[in-house]
C-alpha cells in the first residue's frame, strides 16, 4: 500500500512492491494475480480505514465540529511520520470513486446539519461539500509538497471560516 501511496500507481513498479514485501515477482503473481489486483486491495484496505475516520468525524454533535474534525484530522495524517506525506484515497487519480463517496457523506451531514437547524437553511450542501473536498485534496497536495502540520492547520482555520455559521464555532 505505502509503494502504490508514496509513488502512484503509474510509477509503482512491480520491482518496487516485491522489494518491500519481500518476495519474488512469482509470489507476487500467485498471490494477487498482477499488480492491478494488488493495487485494489492495497486500496480497498487504505479507502475501509480513512472511510472510518471519515465517519467518526462526521458523527460529532455539530455540522461545524464534524468538518472542523474532519479538516484537523486530514491535516494530521497527512503529515503524519509514519506514512507517505498526504492522503493515498485524496491524491490517486485511480480512486476518484473513493472522493466522490466522501464529498457524498459530507453533503449529507451538512444536509443533516440543514434540517436540524445547525447550518442556515441558505445553505447548499453539494456546493458546500464540493469547497470542503478540494480542501482536503489541497491539504494532501500541499503535504505531499512539504507544508508542515501549522501550515496545514491554517488552511483548516480559513476553510472553517467559509462554513457557514462557523463565526460562533471556537477552533
């Protein structure tokens, strides 16, 4: 996962995925068929588990909590030490489906946080949720491209203050 996350799935070589698990090419092969099969998992694995963090945002009390939880939390794993720099599921064009999903349960929380009275009911929640995701795909691009976490940070300050209400939510 961290080869096809790191790389891309274009510059990913199968060279590349034997090396760092430790196999041979007729392993890989026996194993996931080709490296596209390989890739899917790899994927599927990385999209379960952003896809719960996405979720345990998405569930806090408030509209503006969830996306400032979901902003923060982006920004920090994107820098995170322990991984390539950005977001695979932001930042690999084979996995466009995987954002789309994304900006999908976003538009519902807001459309949740509209009928509730937590978010104006001026709002948009497809446009609303469209500005939110190419933050987070600007966030992983700009970690990718060396932003530290307070850089990344005050870009999630100034998308908040584009959510609507956001004024009388305290970060």
């Amino acid at each position: 996962m961290e080869q096809f996350w790191g790389h891309g799935y274009e510059a990913t070589t199968v060279s590349g995925l034997t090396e760092a698990m430790s196999i041979t090419a007729p392993s890989l092969y026996a194993a996931f068929g080709d490296k596209d099969t390989l890739f899917r998992k790899a994927a599927q694995c990385y999209v379960d588990r952003i896809m719960s963090q996405v979720d345990q945002a998405l569930a806090k009390a408030s509209t503006r909590e969830a996306i400032h939880e979901l902003l923060r939390t982006t920004a920090e794993g994107a820098v995170a030490d322990d991984s390539p720099r950005g977001c695979f599921m932001l930042s690999e064009p084979r996995l466009a489906e995987h954002r789309e999903r994304t900006r999908q349960r976003v538009a519902a929380r807001i459309a949740q946080g509209v009928a509730s009275g937590d978010v104006p009911s001026s709002t948009d929640p497809d446009r609303l949720s469209r500005f939110l995701l190419a933050v987070l795909v600007g966030l992983s691009a700009q970690a990718r491209e060396g932003a530290d976490l307070d850089q990344l940070l005050g870009v999630v300050d100034n998308a908040l203050s584009a959510v609507p209400g956001a004024d009388s939510f305290d970060v």
